[in-house]
C-alpha cells in the first residue's frame, strides 16, 4: 500500500508517501514540505496549501491519507492553523475518493518508537532506520509525515480487522432484530 | 455589492447573501444552512460542506465572502470542527478569487444590534428589521450568516479607507526610501 502522510500546519506542511506493507521493509517515495508565506491573507494560505497537497496526489497517486489528528488542547495559538491546514488536505483527498485516516501524534510516536513520548530526535532517528535513508529528513514537518505513513501501513492490518468485526457485530444485530421482529409480527 | 456570509459549523453552516451598499435599505437575496450528518467520516463533512458553498457561489456569485473569524477559546468541544468548516468556506471563495473577510462574533453583533454582546434573539430581531423579512430567519446560524453579510457591507467603505491610507501611506515611505538613496549615492 501506498500512503501519503500529512503533518499539517500553515507555515510548514510536511508531506510524505512511504510504500509496503506490515512485516516487511518500507520504502520511502517521496517526502518534502508545502510551505505558505505567514503574511499572506489566511484564504490564500489555504488556497496555497490545497495547491501543494494537489500535486503531491497528482505525482504520488497514494491509496491512502493519512493526516495529525489535531487537538484543540495544545499550543492554543497555533491550532487553529493546523486545523484548517488537516482539513483542506482531508479534503483533497476525499474529493478524489481516497480514504483518510487520522492518527493522533502519540499514536504516531508509539508506532515507530515505542513510546508514545518519544521527541522529535527520536522519531526522526527511527524514520531514518525505517526507510533506510542516508540522514534524517529535515525540517522535522518533514520527518513527522513519514512517520504518520509508517503508522498507518503499520495500524491498517489492525484497524481493518478492527473494522470488519465491527460490521459483522452490526449484520448480526441486524439479522437478530429481524428475527426478533419476525416473531413478534 | 453583494455578499455571501457564512456562520461556519460542520453540523450546520449558515449562508446567507446580502445586496446592497452601506446607507441604504438592503435586500436578502437568500438565506439557508448547509448541513452534514454528525455521523459521517470527518473527510466527508468537509466534503460535503464544500459542495453546499460551491452551490451557493455558483447561484449568487457574490463580490465578497464574509467570514465568522473563529477563537479557539471559546467551545472547546466544537472549535476544531468550526475552524475546518471555515477553511473549506475560505478555500471556496479564494480558488475563485473572492476577497475573503473575517469578522469576530462581537463585530458582527455590534455591526447590527449596536452592542458586542447583544444575544441571539436580538441578533435575528435586527436581521429580520434590517431585511425588511417576515420573520426571523431559522436556524440561528442562518440569521448569523446573514448578519454577517450586513456587517461587511456596513464596514467595508471603513475597511477600504483603512486600505488605501495604509497603501499610500507605504508609497509615501517609498518614495521618501527612494528620494534618500537618491541622494546618498
């Protein structure tokens, strides 16, 4: 599978598409930053950030995206940014039908480090181990939507179980209703 | 002019369009909410919500979109959903090159109830007045979509004042910049 990962924010929106599956080396395909000029007018910042995350679809045809679950508990002034950055990239992704899925940051730490308060020297170290690259990707924006794509090729295996037995949970119900109902009538 | 006010909200987002010039009865051209289902994947939403503005920029063509500009102070809880309808209003307007406003909340009540901290009821009462409508316009969102239009028609000769003094007063600072190299050189 192929994922992009998002780490969104205004000034700096890391990206990146990591290829494979759970239980075998990853391949990093592509990674690098959308940025936005921090004086601009905030719908040009998104009209900006929509552009760059086009691309990186067009190039990367990625069959999943994976975006920063965004927290209105943390850094209170820059939050309203990321959260508006993470929904024009789910956006782009679900006008063309790509599944999204959200992780939060300490989901992302505890699947490629173990610790879900691992800092960002940690995960940028473990990305570098993952991906088998030369050296850390940099700015750390960058590193950290990587990371969010190991997650997700790391978690599907779990979530898409995780999914079907919540499907067969509700057929069952359905089917035990209907014949509930059949009784009664 | 004509304006499209949009109260943003990923279970209702108001809009409402205004024509109409400051110091002059102004008209309703229409007013609704875009709805999404709370159940529905957050990509969806957005999803969802971008295809209701589209809509209403396709019908009315508005000159500006005013915007409730969003605190991450207030309502924890919902903020973030708010924050990412906003963007995708934002977005809307900026891919077709309609200048965007923001207006806070107490602007927008003190634009047409003379007081920052007037309700919702009094709110609807002066929409419903200065619209010349039947009735108040329900939900509230709808009423607040259009009592953002009114602000920005309101505001906007003030706004563009601001807007020129700022811009000349910059040529002013170029040419002084340009006449001192001038004569140092």
């Amino acid at each position: 599978m192929r994922v992009l990962g998002v780490d969104p924010g205004l000034t700096r929106c890391g990206v990146g598409v990591v290829e494979g599956v759970a239980g075998r080396p990853l391949t990093m395909v592509g990674v690098g930053v959308v940025r936005t000029p921090a004086d601009a007018e905030l719908s040009h910042r998104l009209l900006a950030v929509e552009e760059g995350i086009e691309q990186w679809l067009d190039e990367h045809r990625p069959e999943f995206v994976a975006v920063e679950r965004v927290f209105s508990q943390h850094n209170v002034r820059t939050v309203m940014g990321t959260a508006q950055a993470s929904a024009v990239a789910m956006l782009c992704a679900a006008r063309r039908g790509i599944p999204v899925a959200l992780h939060t940051p300490s989901e992302v730490k505890a699947a490629v480090t173990g610790s879900g308060r691992a800092d960002k020297a940690q995960v940028g170290a473990m990305v570098t181990r993952l991906l088998r690259l030369a050296a850390p990707p940099k700015p750390a924006d960058a590193a950290d939507a990587l990371a969010l794509a190991i997650c997700h090729i790391w978690r599907a295996p779990a979530q898409n179980r995780l999914r079907q037995a919540v499907a067969q949970n509700r057929l069952q119900q359905a089917v035990a209703l209907h014949a509930s109902k059949g009784r009664t009538t």
